[in-house]
C-alpha cells in the first residue's frame, strides 16, 4: 500500500511538472520609469511578472524589437537578469515591443519545437492603433484599443486567423476565453483597471529538427500585455500623501543665517585645506590652496546645501500615482510623478525618500539612500548614498558613485561635517574626501 501511495505521489509529481511548464508562457510588461529607467522586461511565468530563474537561460537568446512610429522597427538590447531579461525603452511616449523565441523542442505525447512571441503595448491608445505588426513574426497578437473595449486579432504570416481562441489573464489568475469571430477578430472588455496579459496557440503539423532533436509539429504561443485603462490621468491620494509626508520629514534649514569653517581633504591623490563661506542665501565661497579641486568642492557644498536650504517660496501640490501594486519592495513603494520633464520617480518607506529616478536625455540615473541619520528634531538627513548612471538607449552602466556625508549640530543646524565619495567607471575607482571643522554661524541679517 505504501509503495502504490509513493508511486502515485511520483505520478502527482510529473503532472505537476508538465501541468506547470504549459501554464508557463513568454509575457513582456512595459513598466514606468524606475531604476535604471523605464523597461520592457520579459517573465517565463503564468502572467507578467517575475517567474522561475531556473527558466531564464532558456529564453535568454530571446530578441525584442520597440515600435513607437508605424512600421519602424527597432532592436532592443536585452540583458539576463536573474528571474527576467529587461531592454531599456524611452522613458515615455507610446511603445510596442514584440520578440521572439525558439524555447526548444519538448516531448510530450509527440515530439514538437516550442516557440513564443510575446508582445506588450503602452501608452497612448490611439498611437497604439497607428502601429503595424512586425511581417517577420509568424504569429504575433494585434490589439485595437477603443471605446473602453479591446479587439484582438492574431495574425499568422501576416494574415488573421478566424476562430482562434485568446485566453485572458488578469492579476489574481482569473481567466477568460474569447473565440474569434470569422474575421478573426474578437472583442473583449476589462472590467476593472488592473494589468492583464492575452495568450493565443497555433499548432502546425510541421516536422523537422532544432537543435539535433526532431519534432514533427511546431506550437506557437503568441502573447500580449498591457496596463489597463492604457493611460491613467489624474494622481492617488495615498501616493500624494505618502510623498509628502517623507518631504515634511527631511531635515531642512530654516532662516539659515550661512556658516563659515575650514577645510582640509584629498582628492585624486592630492590634498588640499583652506576656507569655506556659505551665505545665508545659499551661495558657496571657497579659498583652496589647489585652484583645480576648487571646482569639485564647491559643486559638493552646492549639492549639500541645495538640499538643505529650505525653500523660500510656496511650493505647488505634486501629482503622484502610484506605479505598480508591489508593497513590499526593501526599498519601498514606487511613485511616479505624473508629467514633469525628468520622467521621476521615487520610493518612499517609513516616511522617508529612499530612491530617486530620473532621465536626462542620454542617461538615466539612480540615487539609492542606504542609510539616514536622525536629527535631535526628529528629521532625517541622508548618511550613505549610491548614485548610478545608466546609458539611456542599452541600459550599460557607465558610472557608480557612493556617498558617505558626516554632520554637526551648531546651534539650531546640521551643518556639513565630513564627505567621503568613491567613484566606479572603467576608468578604475576615484576616491575623493573633505572634512569641515570650526564651523561658525554667521550674524542673522
């Protein structure tokens, strides 16, 4: 009896393994700006999100193409991550990215070449609708986006294929099966905002072999993903919320009379000393007995006072929303800052900023705050920081540069104390460092 109750659990077993590579497919979701900017990352996985990481060097030879004007198609670089693969996308702007892959042949009850076309759309449904399918994928899901419904159709070589079934995937797994109709066409409305993901088989009774393996049919499933409604306006209250509530809690300097004290530091190698004057308007005076550090250590004490200096004039309510429903990120929840030129976002956790994104034309970068100090006010100043740079168009790390800051309470403020900064590229490691000492509060105006 013991030996039939294993047996079965084996059998229960190899079910389970087959039941969930099939229940696997190739998804691709478009996601905001975020660390190292806005990507299109693809998942091995039930729906659009992180899957099994023993899967990934499967679909790592995957190729993805970004259509943002009809009919031109552009390669993306793709990296392996460890539970994905990511290409970097324009950090705004409407985009489709379609890919393809030969996943390898499969022998189940007959031998067959498992192939996947993913694709995923964002932005703008009406510039969506102006985009073409891409000729070379043979199978490949098109999307018109109209009236609160979507209409799909898949194509096969370019042409659409009547009675074919979508299946529907949305966040808590909840299926839906739409069959096209004989234009091949089939329309389906989501009853709630959320992100979803379509997939579609094809099956051709087609022998050959890959990889030295033969098959004699060939599955396709062609997928597609994308937020809905396409376009969110308006902010969250909560994201608003949370935001301000971490801006409240920054250690700032009010009616900040300026200070003046020495300086003494290495940079490159070289040290230096001499004075340094900030005025209670903010501005930096400095006399180094090295003119040609000057310039890096007035950008430091500009940076750092910058962030300290409370502003002076009434500042307009953000419009936040938050990007995504993932809550228990280490670094926080993902705000994204609707409109703005810089395409920023940020994670807030525990009431303070512990990331920054951005984009500055060709580069996008990252400020990760590992550690804060707290005030005797109870505020929060930044201790240790990493700042990444990231090539916006292949997503290549050019640069990382960590920040160690020291301060002193003099009187009512937390003035500067100490800068360590160390800086990565592949022109080696730099590690520069200066230290304020007899710091002195200027006579209030």
């Amino acid at each position: 009896m013991f030996r039939l109750f294993l047996q079965s659990l084996v059998l229960v077993g190899l079910c389970l393994q087959v039941t969930d590579l099939f229940a696997h497919f190739l998804f691709i979701r478009i996601g905001d700006h975020a660390e190292g900017g806005r990507a299109a990352e693809v998942f091995f996985s039930e729906r659009a999100e992180a899957g099994d990481p023993r899967f990934v060097p499967k679909i790592a030879h995957t190729k993805l193409w970004m259509q943002s004007q009809p009919g031109k198609f552009e390669p993306l670089t793709v990296a392996a991550a460890s539970d994905r693969l990511r290409a970097v996308v324009p950090s705004k702007g409407a985009a489709s990215v379609v890919g393809e892959c030969e996943y390898g042949v499969l022998k189940r009850d007959v031998p067959f070449l498992l192939q996947y076309f993913p694709k995923a759309v964002a932005g703008d449904p009406q510039k969506l609708n102006g985009l073409s399918s891409r000729r070379e994928i043979p199978f490949e899901i098109m999307a018109e986006f109209k009236e609160g419904a979507v209409t799909l159709t898949a194509l096969r070589n370019g042409k659409p294929v009547p009675g074919i079934v979508f299946t529907t995937v949305d966040d808590d797994l909840v299926n839906e099966e739409l069959t096209a109709n004989k234009a091949g066409k089939a329309t389906w409305k989501p009853d709630a905002a959320g992100h979803y993901c379509v997939y579609a088989k094809d099956v051709l009774a087609k022998k050959g072999s890959h990889g030295g393996e033969a098959y004699s049919e060939v599955r396709r499933f062609a997928t597609l993903a994308f937020n809905w409604p396409l376009v969110r306006s308006g902010d969250d209250d909560a994201a608003v919320a949370m935001f301000e509530k971490a801006i409240a809690a920054r250690a700032v300097w009010r009616k900040f009379p300026g200070f003046t004290a020495e300086i003494d530091g290495a940079v490159d190698g070289r040290v230096f000393s001499g004075t340094v004057k900030i005025d209670a308007d903010g501005s930096v005076e400095t006399e180094i007995d090295a003119e040609s550090i000057q310039e890096w250590v007035d950008d430091q004490l500009g940076s750092i006072v910058l962030h300290r200096k409370a502003s002076s004039g009434k500042r307009p309510k953000p419009v936040l929303r938050f990007a995504d429903d993932y809550t228990s990120h280490p670094l926080g929840r993902l705000l994204t800052f609707v409109g703005g030129s810089f395409a920023s976002s940020y994670r807030v956790k525990d009431d303070q900023i512990m990331v920054v994104n951005r984009n500055i034309g060709p580069q996008n970068f990252t400020i990760t705050i590992l550690d804060n100090d707290k005030t005797a006010d109870g505020k929060f100043l930044p201790r240790t920081y990493v700042v990444q740079y990231w090539d916006s168009k292949t997503g290549r790390l050019n640069r990382s540069e960590s920040f160690r800051n020291g301060w002193k309470r003099v009187g009512a403020f937390d003035l500067p104390e100490s800068l360590l900064v160390t800086k990565a590229s592949k022109g080696g490691l730099i590690v520069r460092e200066f230290k304020l000492s007899k710091h002195k509060l200027l006579e209030s105006k």
